[in-house]
C-alpha cells in the first residue's frame, strides 16, 4: 500500500486524540496543519474544527468553522451534519440550522447530475476470483481504494463500486434501499461470475441484504462494521448458504445488531464467522492480517 501522506498522519493523530477523548489536545494538533492543504482538506480541517468546538462546549466557534467552510465556496452533505453526534450540541443553533437548509438544497440541485459507479483494477492475467467493494455512507468508491487495490497485485479482480445517491461532495449514500439493491443488481449483471462482496458500514449492509437474499450471485461476504437495521425486515424465508466474514469493533455501537445477524446466519446452519478488534466503527489497524485472514476462510470455510 502507499506510503502515509503529511494530511493522513495529521488525521490520524487528531482522531487518536479525539478517540481518547483528548479534545483540547486533538484541537492543538489542528492548529498546526501540513502545508499545501488542498480546498478539500480544508474544509475537513473546518468539519473537525467544528466536531471538536461543540464537544468543548463551544457552540459559536463550531458554527463558525462550518460558516467557513460555507464562505470558501464549499459544502457538506447534510446527512454528515445530521448524523455525527459531535454536533449535538449545536444542533438547534440558529445559524447551524440556516446553513444546513442551505446545503440541503444545494444538494437537491445537484443530486440529479450524478449516477452509480464502478472502477476496475484488473490483475495482470487471469484473475483468481472477483471481489466488489461499497463505500460507508457519505463515503466515495475512492475511501475504499486504500483498503483494497493492492489485491489486485495478488491476482484479484476489485471493483470500487459508488452508490448513485448523491448526498453532497464527496458524500455518497445508501439511503433508499430500493436504489441500491438496484444499482448492486446492475454491478453483478457487468462484473458476471460470483464475486466476493465487501464493504464498510453502511455498504456492508447493502451488501449484506443483498447476498443473503439471494438477489445477487455471492460467493462471500466480507462485512466490516455493518450497519444494519434492528428489525432486519429484508430477512428472507431461506437465507442464502453463503459464507459471511464479520469484522467488528468492540467499542463499535453497530457491532450489537451485527451479532444478532450473526446468531441468525447460525441458526440456519450458514457458515459465518467474526473478526473481533478494540477499536469501535472502523477498519481494525492490522487490516491486511484480518483480511487476509478473512478471505481464507471465505475461500474454504469449514463444512
């Protein structure tokens, strides 16, 4: 894999700090950025600013970072400001409130230029086996690029498959369900064979729904931090008898509803079986073992 770049150490320590919950610290580490952010990263930089601000029980500073953001020209999806509990705090602030109606309809305005994709990284030769990445929601296809191109280097086939719900730049979701089984459906039908399917919160769950299922030909799973409904109201009659790998974190709020599938999966004698790792909603931080690991077991799980 790459090398770690300037703006992902900087990341990585703001969120370690953060994780600690060692907000003063982790704003301290925001102070002194790399240099040569792009726009991008500065309007992340902001988001965290904001995140960190609430938290400290500082409501104007955070909404003055998002109104920075806001005064470059750029934005957030609304579903990022919705969902992210750091911003609780000010949620029901008036300027907080006026700015993300505003952002609401700028991404109704742009929602219908954008439609689902799928990148290729093909193998040199023929390929050992297919597998199908989704991005988490308010993610991108790329977030994944990092979590697995280089299987294509050992002989993999990897689709980057991103979500066609537009919920702002660099933020794509899985919200209507119906749209993303269609688009999973679309993805199989091009891809053809019986790929491995794989994916991260809340693209693990389509992935998940879909393969279980049967709507789509599987022959895997590999969920990281599913986030799934506590109804599971999708669940069919007959479960597909496809291998499912779980890899959960123990401080994962998601992990508790993923279990429960889990015990489902095994009631009706379908092979699954759960990585477990310390931290909470995240890839584990020896990825490459578990996955390695994961895709084993997927390729000749116990009979």
């Amino acid at each position: 894999m790459a090398g770690e770049t300037a703006f992902g150490a900087w990341q990585k320590e703001i969120f370690a700090r953060h994780g600690a919950g060692e907000f003063r610290e982790a704003l301290n580490v925001l102070s002194s950025p790399p240099p040569d952010l792009t726009p991008a990263q500065w309007a992340r930089a902001d988001f965290w600013a904001a995140c960190l601000r609430a938290t400290l029980g500082e409501p104007e500073a955070a909404v003055e970072a998002l109104e920075r953001v806001r005064d470059r020209g750029d934005w957030f999806a609304p579903v990022l400001l919705e969902r992210d509990a750091d911003l609780s705090p000010i949620r029901d602030h008036p300027r907080f409130v006026a700015l993300l109606a505003a952002w609401r309809e700028r991404q109704r305005v742009e929602a219908g230029r954008h439609q689902p994709s799928l990148t290729l990284l093909e193998p040199e030769g023929t390929p050992s086996g297919t597998l199908i990445a989704l991005h988490g929601n308010a993610g991108t296809s790329e977030a994944l690029r990092s979590h697995y191109a280089d299987l294509a280097g050992e002989g993999w086939r990897v689709a980057l498959a991103g979500s066609g719900q537009y919920g702002g730049p660099e933020a794509f979701v899985w919200d209507d369900a119906a749209q993303a089984d269609a688009e999973a459906g679309e993805w199989t039908r091009g891809l053809g064979g019986r790929p491995i399917w794989a994916g991260f919160s809340a693209g693990a769950g389509v992935a998940l729904r879909n393969v279980i299922t049967g709507a789509v030909p599987a022959s895997g799973v590999l969920a990281v931090a599913p986030s799934l409904a506590a109804d599971l109201r999708w669940w069919p009659e007959s479960p597909a008898q496809v291998p499912v790998a779980l890899v959960l974190g123990e401080a994962d709020p998601h992990t508790a509803r993923a279990l429960v599938l889990a015990e489902r999966l095994r009631a009706v004698n379908a092979p699954v079986r759960e990585w477990m790792h310390a931290g909470g909603h995240t890839h584990p931080k020896d990825w490459e073992t578990v996955r390695a690991g994961a895709l084993a077991w997927l390729a000749a799980p116990p009979a």
